[in-house]
C-alpha cells in the first residue's frame, strides 16, 4: 500500500490523494457483507443510482452484477462457517445449544435458529448461530426433533451436548424426550438430567402474561386500543403531541404499541400511557371517535401493576443480554422475585 497525501480546499471541499494501491476484491467483499449486515436486496448492485454513487467514490471499482454478488455472499457464508467450525472443534469443554422457533412477518413460515454456546479455550463465553432452517408444518414434536437432530449431527456434535435450553411448552418437552432417546445416554451429563433446560425468560414472560390477564386484561386492552387509536395516523399523533405538550411537557416518550406474547413490550406500552394519563382524559372529551377509553380504575390498576412490573422488567433485561448470564448471575435475581412476590401476597392479604 502507498502512502496516502491529503489536500483540502476549504473553498469548493475537494480532496486530493496521492496514489494508493486499490484491490476490486476487497470490494467486492464489503459490498457483500454490506448486503448481508444491513439485510439490503441483492437487486440494489443493479439500481442506476448505486452505480452511480459507486463509481463516484471508486471510479476503479466495477460493481458486480446480482448472481456475482449472490456468490460472494455464499462465499462470504462459507469463510464464515468454517470459522465456527473450527472455534467449536477447538473448544474442550461441552457444548450447550438453545433454539427457537422464529416466524418472518412477510412470509408467515416457520424457521429454527439454534445457537451454540460454549466456553473457548481463553475461557470467554462464545455463542454462535450453527443453523437456520426452514421447518415446514406441521410444527409437531416429531417435526421440531428431526429438525433440531439434523442440526445436531450436521455438526457433529453429538457427543459433546451438555443441555438444551428451550421455551417451556408442551411441544417442546414431548421433542426433549424424543431427542433423549437418540443420542448415547453415556455422553450427556449425569446421564441427560440436565438435558432438558427450561427458558428462565419464558417462564418470566408466562408468569406476567398470567397475571395481566387474571388481574387488569380489560384494562390492558383498553390502554392498547387508546395506543392504537392515537396512533393510527400523523394527524392523531400529532394532535396527541400538542396537547401532551400542554398537560404532560414532562413526557418525552412516545406511545409504543406491545407486542401481545411480550410481556416486556407491553410494560413498556403501559409506563409509556400511564405518564399520559390525563392527556388521554382530555382527548376523550373532544373526539367523539375515541371511544371506550381506560376508566379511572383502570389507570389506578395499571399503575400499581407497572411497580411490581419493574422488578421482572429488569430481571428480563438481566436474562436477556447480550453476555448470557451463567447460574451464579441469575440464580440470585430469581430469589430476589419469589422475595418480591411473597412480600406482596403478604399486603393483600
């Protein structure tokens, strides 16, 4: 690589440069990890403009057309793949694995993600995703098992599991033992008793849902339809923001709607409308569309809802991070609810 000389006019901002080596293949290379990262279409390498704009930052760069770039991006999969490959033959310890089943918006199909996670020889927790397939209906115990199996010997990995974490639902422990059976009992820890793990931020997630629905449901589903009503289109936003800037000028936040199986989405939804409680009193007097608003009862047990909702938001947040957390992490914040939840069985009663 040459050595680079920069020269700025401040006048009309251009920018000279000494020469320097450039290389197509490197590239090629960003632009398909561009593609990859940012989820862009293929199709984008043969739009005009990004041509254009291209050849303006490197007139020496030829952008490649959609087949070529669909080949480094398998390329780029492979490298990819073989580097897992290599960290997980490396790795001496077992390997724990976790799946889900993951549903595409535009699509409605449904695909497994399984990620393995495992300590490195530099002992640093290291997860990477090892397959993500389409799994055709019906998602049967049966269906699950053979998916999550393939994976498995895809991989080689049987002899190396230590446990895997799935939600707590019935399916998914009729495909646990399923997939018991199949590998060597003699390989799996004490004999596969800790085979099976249950999602600790399922089971939160379940919990909550429980108790929303037996405590303030009606309630919650008016807040979401008030959620839902004001934010519908620019001109209720916007009304909603002028008069939230009169009565609420402490509010900064905007309405979030939740997302039904995420208790988490919809403690946010309610913090967020509870702190415009009387914006949307006012609003129900002047918009003879708005019907059926939270009642006063409904506010006053959102409220009291929202306290004791704080103590699983932060656990969850805790469960759900990046750096997952081992046992002596999570084990205390577990403690801490069933403290938390028997003090409060204790006042109402």
């Amino acid at each position: 690589m040459f050595g680079t000389k920069k020269n700025l006019n401040d006048k009309n901002d251009t920018m000279t440069l000494a020469p320097y080596e450039f290389h197509q293949e490197d590239g090629r290379r960003d632009l398909a990890e561009m593609i990859i990262l940012h989820e862009y279409p293929i199709s984008m390498v043969e739009h005009i403009g990004f041509r254009k704009y291209s050849k303006t930052l490197q007139p020496g760069f030829k952008v490649s057309s959609r087949n070529t770039t669909r080949k480094d991006i398998m390329k780029r999969y492979e490298l990819e793949k073989d580097n897992v490959a290599t960290l997980l033959r490396k790795a001496k310890g077992k390997i724990a694995l976790t799946t889900d089943m993951w549903t595409a918006d535009n699509q409605r199909k449904g695909n497994m993600a399984v990620t393995s996670h495992f300590i490195d020889n530099t002992w640093k927790l290291q997860s990477r995703i090892i397959r993500f397939l389409y799994v055709p209906a019906p998602h049967t115990a049966e269906v699950l098992a053979d998916a999550l199996k393939e994976s498995i010997q895809s991989w080689n990995l049987d002899l190396r599991l230590s446990s895997i974490t799935v939600d707590n639902c019935s399916t998914n422990d009729a495909m646990m033992e399923i997939l018991k059976g199949v590998f060597p009992y003699d390989s799996l820890l004490l004999r596969g008793d800790f085979f099976h793990m249950r999602c600790c931020a399922h089971i939160l997630n379940l919990i909550v849902q429980d108790g929303l629905s037996a405590v303030v449901s009606n309630g919650v589903q008016r807040i979401r339809d008030s959620v839902v009503f004001w934010t519908a289109s620019d001109k209720r936003v916007q009304r909603f923001e002028q008069v939230a800037k009169q009565i609420a000028p402490e509010c900064s936040r905007k309405l979030a709607l939740d997302c039904k199986t995420r208790w988490n989405s919809t403690y946010e939804m309610l913090s967020i409308a509870t702190s415009y409680k009387e914006v949307f009193v006012v609003l129900s007097a002047r918009n003879n569309l708005y019907k059926n608003p939270p009642t006063p009862e409904d506010w006053e047990k959102v409220e009291k809802i929202c306290e004791h909702l704080e103590v699983f938001s932060i656990t969850t947040l805790n469960f759900s991070g990046t750096n997952y957390p081992t046992a002596n992490l999570y084990f205390p914040k577990i403690c801490a609810l069933r403290i938390a939840i028997s003090g409060w069985l204790f006042i109402s009663s």
